[in-house]
C-alpha cells in the first residue's frame, strides 16, 4: 500500500458503491421523504391523533 496520495483514488472509486454509502443516500432520501410528509396541516394530525386515541378507548371498553 502506497501512502504518498497515489492509492486514494482507486479508495474513492471503491467507495462509491460501499453499502456505507448506498446506506447514506438511502437515509438522506427518507429523511427527504420525511420532511415532505411533515406538511400536513396541524388540524388534519390533531383529527388522526383524536382519532386513533378513541379507537383506543373503545377497545378498552369493550375488553372489560
């Protein structure tokens, strides 16, 4: 293994398709992704949230 800069660009080539880095950019687009499912307008998650925590409560009512 050479030291002097002579071996680093055949490390980068090498790289390119590490699963590291398929990983990264996989990472970056959801969180890509994510910040675009954040534009949700408050009321319509208030009325989900509202939603599923009465689902909840009637499911514990009807165990009992």
């Amino acid at each position: 293994t050479e030291v002097n800069g002579v071996t680093e660009p055949s490390v980068a080539k090498r790289l390119k398709g590490t699963p590291e880095r398929i990983e990264l950019e996989n990472y970056r687009l959801s969180m890509m992704r994510e910040e675009e499912l954040q534009e949700v307008p408050e009321e319509t998650l208030a009325e989900h949230n509202l939603s599923s925590v009465l689902d909840k409560a009637t499911d514990i009512e009807e165990g009992s």
